[in-house]
C-alpha cells in the first residue's frame, strides 16, 4: 500500500475511491502518568508520551491501511494526521485519507 500526503502518485492516473481513516485512543499507566509529571517540573521530552504517540500513529495508519484494502485500494492519497487529548493522560490520534485504484 502507497501513502502520500500529496492528492497524486507521479505516472499513476487514479481512481477516487473515497474517504478511509483509522484511529485510537492511547493512555499510559497510572505509574508512567506520575513519573512524566514529575519530568514536566525539571524538562525536557516526556519520552513515555512520545512512545504512546508513536504508537498511537502506527496502530491509526494501520486501521486507515486495513480500510482501504478493504476497499480495493492501491494506495491512499492526501493522508493526514490529527490528535486530540480526551483526558489527563489520553490522547486520541487519526489518520485519514483519500482511498485510490491505479486506472
């Protein structure tokens, strides 16, 4: 499966297939919470923050991926990314795209 963010695919003429998106909503532990709270008061990266999200990523491009091969995709165009925090501790990240078929 090809990703882009931009709405082509040099040489290819595609095949709009629709709108695909994945996403998931990642917490930490309660441990990891407390222990990044306290990072915040001296600095620097929240590293267990930075793990979840980069699995939050994976796990949302993932799910895009899986609906547009259900689809009959060849590749999602436009993809982007979007987070949001749903509560202390918890993020939501979805990824989403145009869905094509190489014609």
């Amino acid at each position: 499966m090809i990703l882009v963010k931009t709405d082509y695919i040099e040489g290819k003429k595609l095949e709009m297939l629709g709108l695909v998106k994945g996403s998931t909503i990642q917490s930490k532990n309660i441990g990891r919470d407390i222990t990044q709270g306290f990072k915040t008061l001296v600095g620097g990266e929240l590293k267990a923050y930075t793990d979840m999200m980069n699995e939050a990523r994976a796990l949302a491009t993932k799910r895009m991926v899986a609906e547009a091969e259900a689809l009959g995709a060849d590749a999602v165009v436009n993809v982007r990314y979007a987070s949001a925090a749903v509560m202390q501790g918890a993020a939501e990240v979805m990824a989403y795209g145009t869905a094509v078929r190489f014609a």
